[in-house]
C-alpha cells in the first residue's frame, strides 16, 4: 500500500483530482459527503430512549458512527483500510466549514496520528487543482475551523432532537407522528407562516395622498406627498391641499446629492 493517500469529498471530484495530479500523492478516495453520523441520544445515555420534554446534552460530545444509505459503508472500508499504511493524508475535501468536518472526522474517528495535510481550492480545473497542493498546509492550521464544525453539529443534536421530543410529548398529544423541530427548517416555517397571518388579518384601510404639479422655468414635473403615517381623515389631506394650492416660491433641490440653483417653483394641486 502507498504511504500516503488523498481523502475528496465526493466521486466527481475525486476524478477531477486524479485527472490533474495523478497519483502523485498517493491514491485518491472519495467520501460521499458524511460517512459518519452522531449517536443517538439513547446510545449515550440509555433512560433517553423513553421520549420526555429534557435537554438531551450528554456529558461530553456525542460519539461517531458509521452512517447508512447509498455506498458510503464500502467507501469508509476503503479508506479505512489504506489508513492503516498511510503516513501522510491530504484532505482535499471542500474548502469551507463542512468540508473540513467531513475529512477529519474519519480521520479522527480512526484515531489517525500520521501526517495530515490540507488542500484548499475552489475551482476544479488542473491547474488550480495543482497549485492547491503545491500551497497545502498542515492540518493542524484549521483546528479552529474543525472545532467550529464539530460545535455546530453537537449543537444541532442537542437542541433539535430536545425541541423536537418536547414538542411532540407537549403539543403533538393526539396527534400522530412527530412535531420536528430544526435549526433551519423551522425559523423558515416561521417566516412562512407570520407572513400568511399577516396576509389572513389584513383589513383594507381607505387612505389618503397627495399628488402635486411643480411648474418651473423649464416645463414642470409632479410631485408625491405619502408619509409613513398615513392620512386616514380626508379633512387632514384637504388641510394639506390648501396649504400647497398655488403655492410659488423658491426651492433648494439637490438630486443625487448634487446641489443646483434655486428654481422658482408653482404648485398645482
């Protein structure tokens, strides 16, 4: 086996690396995004298989396991067996804060302590896929990165899956099914839902504005009164009308924050 592989984040780009370095750098292994999810509350603590309305937060971080669905169990044994023999691993997994959780988390998973080196590039040409190897750093540079990762996801554990049960014992009670409850579908829902409750209690108000005519020396343009606090009394609008009917005067106008002469202006109302 080679002493040193390299880890992608997926088939289609693991091709595009082969393509531009060949297997300069050991043998490239693709992922399929995570091939490890967190235990389940119950594995952690036993007494929180029985659902009930608590904080689901374990003593210290929830565990990996080996994830389910698709290839991914064929392609965590192929990487895990080339593990075994590799002193030094590039991740080239994505360049941001999921990538980073991806590739790691097999290595730290496998308790891996060789060499470990990171790849970065945003586009998948060769050229850039080679400088990004030629301008790799060690791994240990993005350990803020790989912690935030791991913060974010043991932080949608905790507080998904406690919100989720405590709705559904709380307020899913003769209903069937479960009431979930997540970091982003949820606050979107939200925003979907005050808007339709909004548009649901809307009442038509009859309001007022005025729209006026400006003469000026060089022909004329109109001109819209509409302030934020509407004129819903049709004496105030006429109290407006009056005022400005005719009026003829001077006017200091700066459009586009540009200051022009004065301008002798009449109003028609």
């Amino acid at each position: 086996m080679a002493d040193q592989i390299v880890i992608t984040e997926k088939t289609s780009q693991a091709k595009d690396v082969r393509a531009a370095i060949g297997s300069r750098y050991g043998e490239v292994f693709p992922a399929e995004g995570h091939l490890f999810d967190l235990e389940e509350p119950e594995d952690a603590v036993p007494e929180w298989k029985r659902w009930s309305p608590m904080l689901l937060r374990p003593e210290g971080l929830y565990a990996t396991r080996p994830a389910n669905g698709g290839n991914k169990a064929a392609k965590l044994k192929a990487i895990r067996e080339a593990l075994r023999d590799a002193r030094r691993v590039w991740l080239a997994t994505d360049c941001d804060r999921e990538g980073q959780l991806i590739g790691q988390e097999i290595l730290e998973h496998y308790n891996y302590r060789g060499e470990v080196m990171r790849v970065l590039f945003t586009a998948q040409d060769p050229q850039t896929i080679r400088d990004s190897f030629n301008r790799a750093k060690p791994n240990s540079e993005y350990a803020r990165v790989y912690a935030a990762a791991v913060a974010r996801r043991q932080a949608d554990q905790i507080y998904n899956l406690s919100l989720t049960r405590t709705a559904t014992v709380i307020l899913g009670k003769g209903t069937r099914g479960v009431i979930g409850v997540g970091r982003v579908k949820t606050p979107a829902l939200a925003i979907v839902c005050k808007r339709e409750l909004e548009i649901r209690d809307f009442v038509a108000v009859t309001y007022f504005e005025m729209v006026a005519t400006a003469k000026v020396a060089g022909g004329q343009f109109r001109m819209r009164h509409a302030p934020p606090e509407r004129i819903l009394k049709r004496e105030n609008a006429e109290i407006v009308v009056r005022a400005a009917q005719n009026f003829e005067g001077h006017r200091q106008v700066k459009p586009c924050g540009f200051a022009v002469p004065d301008r002798r202006a009449i109003a028609d109302v």
